[in-house]
C-alpha cells in the first residue's frame, strides 16, 4: 500500500486518516498537524523521509506562483530541507489545475444538486448554472487558479489580501489588480518570516471583520480557517467556494445559514483534505518518485475522475 502523509503546521484536532483507492490501488493518506510547532513539523519531514511515497506541506505554503513565475518562501523551505528522497509537495499543483477548474469539474455534481431548483435563487439562474453578482475571496495569493475560476463566474470579485494577510484596510477590486498588486508585493513576501507566513494552528478563534464585503457578496471563497475567523453569524442564500473541511466545519457553514458548500477536493469518510494532501497521494499513486507536473496532474484528475464535492446546506 501506497503512504502519503501532509504534515501540517495546523492544530491536532484536525487529524485524519483514512485508505482511498485510485484505479484499484490502496494508498494511506494522513494527516498530522503540530499545532504551530515549527520546530516538530521539520523533524517529522526528516523523520518522514525515505519512509513514505509523498509528503505534503500543510498549514503554509512553499512557494507562491504568479502567471507562470514562482516566488520561494524561504522561511517555510526550511521545514523540508532535511528531506533528501520523498517527493515534497504543498499543493499548489492542485491549486492551478483542480482549482482552476472547479466550476468545469464541478458541474455533473451542480446539475445533480440544483437542477430541480425553480425560480431564481442567490447567485444559482437558469435551474442549476452557477453566475454571482459579487464574490469575495479573503486571502488569493496562494490561489490565483481559484481566483481566476471565481472570476470567469462572478460579475465582481473583491480580494481581501491587504486587509486580512497584512492588516492594511484596502480592499482590491477586480483580478487585474490584484496581479497588478501581487507583482509588486510577492517579491517581499519572499523574505517575510513565518510569524507572518503562518497564521494560527487553530482557527477557531471567531472574530468578524470586514462585515460589507462578507454580507455584499453571495460568493464566498477561499480558505476555510481564514473565513472561520472573519465570517459574520448570517451567510443565508450564500455559495462558499472552499477545501479542508471536517464534518464540524460543514455544521458550521448549516447553520449560518449557507445556501451551497463546494469544496474544491473531494470528501473521503467525511472529510475533504487540503490540496497539499491531495496532490501527495497523486504524487503516491503515480510513483514517479518526484513532483508531477500541471499536464501530469492535469491527466490524473480525468484519469481519475477527480471532482469537486457539491453540497447543499440549506434549501
């Protein structure tokens, strides 16, 4: 049997292990965080090495990617630069191909959910195709697929990044100029230390900020734990695009009152991993003893038949 494992700078709570199957191959995929404890993810990476088929990185990101250039986070490389033979990865693979695709992928699985739906309801028209008036996405730069997915379908996107990553209350409007910001800022964010790149094990903290944006929207996507924090009480009607979601997570969203929950991978005994933990067990399946490509993924989510997981909350 195949092994993938995602450490992850994340709280312990969210653990979780399970076997998923591809093409009648069995592959372990787990879980484990460290609550923030940088000095124990990097020793279970060197522990790791050369004892599983793939590792993922969660909780932060390794590198950040803008059209088709990759910015390195030097403060994070260090929690893998003592793996030397099992391919490492922190999703954003995944990120540039399943995420790019979402509503593409997604759509069979829409169809199913929303296509009895009559009359017109926030942000679904025309029974079950998906166009929003307005999305929001409080963190894109470690997501410019979903960024650009969300804006093939939504008459406005706002990008949160200044206000929630640095705390500079300017909201960015359109994705032209979140690019135009994000080249300006990604070589800088190269050298930030991981005090700034990491942002909390826990994410259960609830602390609602920049309520318009949340409440003006009827597209809410990114990161789950970054909404966990911010959202307000009442998201009735809404669509939240996400990944990484526990059960608890799902009864969260409910009882806000949100209308329909995509999450960008899909949903194992409950569960929905992160992209990092996804493209390891790709990684594991493959066995190709390195990274795969974007084709390479590309082929492996039709091969596979990877989709996204569509669910509605409230009717």
């Amino acid at each position: 049997m195949k092994r993938a494992v995602s450490v992850s700078l994340g709280s312990s709570t969210r653990d979780k292990k399970v076997v998923i199957e591809f093409e009648g191959q069995q592959i372990s995929v787990e879980r484990v965080g460290t609550n923030g404890d940088i000095e124990k993810a990097r020793q279970l990476f060197t522990d790791l090495d050369g004892q599983v088929d793939a590792l993922g990185v969660g909780g932060v990101d390794l590198y950040l990617r803008l059209e088709g250039r990759e910015y390195p986070l030097r403060a994070a490389l260090k929690l893998v630069e003592g793996v030397k033979q099992t391919p490492v990865v922190d999703g954003r693979g995944l990120k540039h191909t399943l995420e790019r695709r979402v509503f593409e992928l997604a759509a069979p699985a829409l169809h199913h959910a929303l296509g009895g739906a009559e009359g017109e309801i926030q942000g679904l028209t025309s029974g079950w195709a998906l166009r929003f008036k307005r999305a929001f996405i409080p963190v894109a730069v470690d997501r410019v697929g979903l960024a650009q997915a969300v804006t093939e379908v939504s008459d406005e996107v706002i990008f949160g990044d200044l206000m929630v990553a640095l705390g500079v209350p300017i909201a960015i409007r359109g994705i032209r100029n979140f690019k135009r910001v994000a080249r300006v800022m990604l070589p800088f964010v190269s050298f930030f230390p991981m005090s700034l790149l990491y942002y909390g094990s826990g994410g259960a903290e609830h602390e609602p900020k920049y309520q318009q944006y949340w409440l003006g929207s009827d597209l809410l996507g990114g990161d789950f734990l970054f909404m966990r924090k911010y959202l307000p009480q009442d998201l009735s009607g809404k669509t939240v695009i996400t990944n990484t979601t526990t059960e608890e997570n799902v009864e969260f969203l409910r009882e806000r009152g949100v209308r329909l929950m995509i999450t960008t991978t899909p949903r194992y005994d409950g569960r929905s991993f992160g992209t990092n933990m996804m493209e390891a067990a790709l990684t594991a399946y493959a066995s190709k003893g390195r990274p795969l490509s974007e084709a390479e993924l590309n082929d492996l989510i039709d091969e596979l038949d990877l989709r996204p997981n569509v669910q509605v909350l409230n009717n």
